[in-house]
C-alpha cells in the first residue's frame, strides 16, 4: 500500500511538473495568453483537473491535441468565433465551480 501511495504521488508531482509552464494552447489563442478566461481555465487545471487521476489524462491528452487544433483555427476564422462562444460556457462553468478558489 505504502508503495503504492508513493507512486501515486510522484504520478502527480510529475502531472504538475508537465504542466507548470502554464501552457493553455486554446484559451490563449482564442483570448490571449493574460486575459481573466485563460486564467480561470489555468486554474481550474491546476485546482482541479491536476488532483485527480482522470484529471491528469484528460490534461495530457489536451496538450497532445490542442496545438493542431490551433493551427486548424488559425486557418479559420469563423471557428474561432464558435470557439469563444464555446470556452465562455465553459469558462463560467469552471468559474462556478470553485467559487473563490485560485480565480484572478
């Protein structure tokens, strides 16, 4: 069991080392890297998606595909629009969801 808290842990020092450069392909490209959105996503991965196993996959996987994503809106304008109106959803959402907590 011991060994087993021990892995589990370095599995999630070593999801919060990969992310720690604040990397967020979408958000940054649709609002920009500082502005109040990318923040709340920023810290909704940090606060939440980080802490939990399915979490940490779902973040990997993301950056796996989010710069091809990006390159597909940069040469499209009119997905980006759908984008924005889509990551405010869940931007608020995020926001919702942890209250005060590590928000801008």
């Amino acid at each position: 069991m011991a060994r087993g808290q021990v892995a589990h842990q370095r599995y999630w020092e070593e999801g919060v080392a990969a992310t720690a450069d604040r990397r967020c392909f979408v958000a940054t490209f649709v609002f920009g890297p500082d502005a109040s959105e990318t923040q709340v996503l920023r810290a909704y991965r940090d606060a939440v998606l980080l802490r939990q196993c399915w979490g940490r996959a779902l973040v990997a996987a993301y950056y796996r595909v989010a710069p091809m994503g990006c390159r597909i809106m940069a040469r499209s304008p009119g997905i980006v629009i759908g984008v924005r109106c889509v990551l405010r959803i869940v931007v608020a959402w995020c926001a919702k969801a942890m209250g005060d907590r590590g928000l801008p």
